[in-house]
C-alpha cells in the first residue's frame, strides 16, 4: 500500500453556492506555514478562535472561526486546519487561492478521506460509509451509514476473520508437525469449526444485502398484456395518480418511473407498456421499450387477471421473461372474482398473489413479497449497517471458498486442499476493511467522493 503523499492539500468543503456559512479545510505538513498566512498564529489545538482571514496579498477578505487539528489526533491523521468563514464562493474561493499560494494544492475528490484511510484513522469499509452518509437518501439509510461508519460492519467482518485466523492457524500448525501426530485439531474439529464460519458468513451475507438495498434500492418492472391492471397497481403504490388508466387496451406507451419507498427500502417502480403485437409504430416502440426495462429490473411484477385465470398468451408471456430475474405472478382484479387476496405459488415455484389493484386488497401482501425479494428481511433497524455490491462480493467470494474448505473437511480430503480454501477466503474479506486492497480500488472508490471529503 502506497505511503501517505506528503504534500498539502485544501479544499472548500461546503457545498458550492451562497450559505451563512463556508468551510475550507486544510491538510499536511503545511498546515502551520498556511495558517500564518491565512490567520495568524496557529490556535490552540481543538479550541475554536475567532480571526479574520486574509487572501494570498494579505488583505483581510472575512473573519470567522479558525480551528487546529494538529496529527495525529485529526480526521485524516496528519495536520489539518479549518477556517469556517462566510458562505459566499467569491470569499471561499480567495481563501482557497491564498491556501495554494501558501503551498497547498486543491485536493481531489474524496482525498481527505483516502488519507484518513491510508494513515489507519478508518478502514476501508467506514471511508465508504462517510460517503454512503452524506448520500443518503432516507432516513433508514443514513442510520445505518452511520453503523458503518462507527465499524459496525468493520468488526462484524474483523469478527469473521479472527475465527477463520485461528482455524488457519490450528490446520497450518497440523500441517507442520504431521508426522509427529500431534492431535491439533481433529478432522471432526475442524469440520465443524468450518460449518461455524460458513454459517456466520452467510448471515453477514444476507445483512450487507439488506444494508446494499437501504442504499441503493431495487428497480421494480410491472409487465403483462394490455388492460390487466399495471398502471392502477402503479399508482397504488406510489399513493399518486402517476399514470393515466383507462378501459382501453393500450393506453400506456412510455415507460413510467415513480420512486417510492416500502418501510425504509427505496424502490423505482416502471411500468411498462401492455405486451402485445401491433400495428401501430407507436405501441410497437412502447413494447419494445417494456421489454427493454424488463431485461434490466431486479424484479417483475407479472399481471394477470384473476377472473380469467393465466391465458394461454399470459403463459406465452411468462416463458419469455429474463428468466434469472424473479418474477412474482400477481392475479389482479380479484374484486371481480369475489376471491380474497391470497399468497400461493405455481409449479415453477414462483411466487402468486391474488390481489386487486383497483379496490387496494392484498397490498401488504404484496409489499411483503417485495421486501422478501429483495432481502430486506432482518427484523430490527438497529444493528443495521450499509455495504456496496463489493463489500457482497468479497462476502460472496469467501463463502464459496468456505463452503468448499466445508465440503473437503466433510469427505475427510488433504489438509493442504482445506488450508487453501481457507487462504482464500481470507484474502476476499480483507478486501472489505481495505487491509489487501490494489490502488485501482482505492482509486476507483475515493474518486466517487465528493471534494473537501
Ligand atoms: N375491477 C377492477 N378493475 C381494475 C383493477 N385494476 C385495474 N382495473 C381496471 O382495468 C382497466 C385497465 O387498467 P389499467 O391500469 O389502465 O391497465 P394497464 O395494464 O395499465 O393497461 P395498458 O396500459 O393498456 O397496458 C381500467 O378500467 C381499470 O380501472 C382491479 O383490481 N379491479
Ligand atoms: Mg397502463
């Protein structure tokens, strides 16, 4: 892993635009000789001053707030200096200057953090969540940003990695002295002490899926022939009268997005033109963008009609659907059938409802499904923390591994072969807290961050 640079860097890290209040941040071996020509005198350590803050020719330009961090007890770990001054861009944008004229260079987007990182203030995992933080969208999400950022997941994970250590650490010592038949760990042990750690890492699985989608959410596509319900179940959902609805087979065309939110999870909702053939160019273009929404949802809400049951071209529709996304089969309009709403499943082994758009029943069932498709199941949203598609797939990653180290224990295999599961495993969940990550990771992740972070 690289060193930390040594050079300073600033930034204005408000946001751009007029505020009561702007804030340029400092940071590196600099610091000291900036604050003297910015502000004076370096305050005392932690200890808001009020000073008035000069430009690169030494005229005032504002006064305001000066605060010193020195290293290493600071954000990033080395030297840093705020001055919180007025919220204008002209006078943030002088002090920025003055800073760089000083012997600071602008700092790019998410570097404050990556330095915070580099120097061991946080691990990878809670750089990310600074930034899953100020992104947030919900009030749920933010929450468990902040889980992430105080090291939930981090220790969760570190948690994982010591048991695995360990067990490393018995098979590698039974490895060494093996001809000595020293009884370190018995086959039986070490099966189960794997079958532990695989139970463990699918939990933790299954809780980065649920902080994934708190964080990103999941698209939803609402697909079926013409008239059997979409826009109604659309509108129902999103509590507003987004699409237009009528009798008549046909009527939507262009793909319609609502964002709503099912308890805390953020969802994109599109609903799709009926499928059919045509034609009209117009509705030939609607289905063929149906279809295209349809190969990239995370999962399809297929509307048929209760009444009529699946149609022969319902069951034509179904076959062509992307068959790796899940579908859940909804038999709308149950108010005409006088049939209750009602949770079943077909001989695919998808998931039925028997719901009505239109009269509002099955709904909770519905939202139920929804939630449980996308993996959003654990109870409480206390222990919740956030995670990205990486943090899953390193999780993914040393599951499989584990499973396999599992299955060689099981049939009693070479030690050596167990012991290299176990390796790689390890090496996919040191990539979450960032202890073995390559540079084009880092750099990939910080340049997503917004600048003065
Ligand atoms: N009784 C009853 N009627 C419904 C229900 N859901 C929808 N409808 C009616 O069915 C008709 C078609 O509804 P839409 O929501 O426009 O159907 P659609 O699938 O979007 O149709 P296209 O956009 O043409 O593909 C309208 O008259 C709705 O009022 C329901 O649950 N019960
Ligand atoms: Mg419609």
């Amino acid at each position: 892993m690289k060193p930390a640079a040594p050079d300073t860097i600033a930034a204005i890290a408000t946001p751009p635009g007029r505020g009561a209040v702007g804030m340029v941040r400092i940071s590196g071996p600099l610091t000291p000789r900036i604050c003297q020509a910015l502000a004076g005198d370096l305050p005392p350590p932690r200890r808001a001053v009020l000073r008035s803050f000069r430009d690169s020719s030494g005229q005032p330009v504002d006064q305001g707030l000066l605060l010193y961090f020195p290293s290493p007890r600071s954000y990033t770990g080395e030297d840093v200096l705020e001055l919180h001054g007025h919220g204008g861009p002209v006078v943030l944008g002088l002090l920025l200057q003055a800073a760089c004229a000083a012997g600071a260079r602008p700092a790019r987007p998410g570097e404050f953090s990556e330095r915070a990182f580099l120097n061991g203030c946080i691990d990878l995992a809670q750089a990310e969540a600074v930034a899953d933080l100020i992104d947030a969208s919900s009030r749920s999400a933010a929450r468990a940003a902040l889980h992430s950022l105080q090291g939930e997941f981090s220790r969760r994970v570190q948690g994982l990695l010591d048991e695995l250590i360990a067990v490393r650490a018995d098979l590698e010592a039974a490895l060494d002295f093996a001809d000595e038949e020293v009884p370190w760990i018995t086959p039986q042990t070490l099966h189960e002490r794997i079958a532990g750690l695989v139970e463990i890492t699918e939990d933790l699985s299954r809780e980065a899926a649920h902080g994934r989608r708190l964080r990103e959410g999941m698209t939803v596509a609402i697909a079926g022939r013409p008239n059997v319900g979409k826009s109604t179940l659309l509108n129902r959902l999103a509590g507003a009268e987004a699409a237009i609805v009528s009798p008549h087979a046909g009527t939507t065309r262009d793909l319609l997005r609502e964002h709503i939110t099912i308890d805390g999870l953020p969802l994109t909702v599109i609903d799709t033109a009926g499928l059919r053939d045509s034609d009209d160019p117009v509705e030939r273009e609607g289905v063929r963008r149906a279809w295209s929404a349809l190969e990239k949802a995370e999962l399809i809400l297929f509307l048929a009609e209760d009444p009529q049951g699946l149609t022969a071209a319902d069951a034509g529709l179904l076959a062509k659907l992307p068959q790796d996304i899940e579908t859940l089969l909804l038999l709308n309009k149950c108010d005409l059938s006088a049939r209750p709403p009602q949770r079943g499943q077909d001989e695919q082994g998808r998931v039925t409802l028997r719901l009505s758009a239109a009269a509002g029943q099955g709904l909770d069932l519905l939202k139920a499904e929804i939630k449980r498709a996308a993996g959003f199941t654990s109870a409480g949203a206390e222990g919740l923390f956030t995670a990205r598609a990486r943090h899953l797939d390193a999780l993914h990653q040393a599951k499989a591994s584990l499973r396999l180290a599992r299955a060689h224990a099981a049939r009693n295999e070479s030690p050596e072969l167990i012991a290299e599961e176990l390796r790689l495993s390890q090496q996919a969940l040191d990539e979450i807290t960032g202890r073995f990550s390559s540079e084009d990771l880092l750099g990939r992740i910080f340049a997503s961050f917004c600048i003065g972070k």
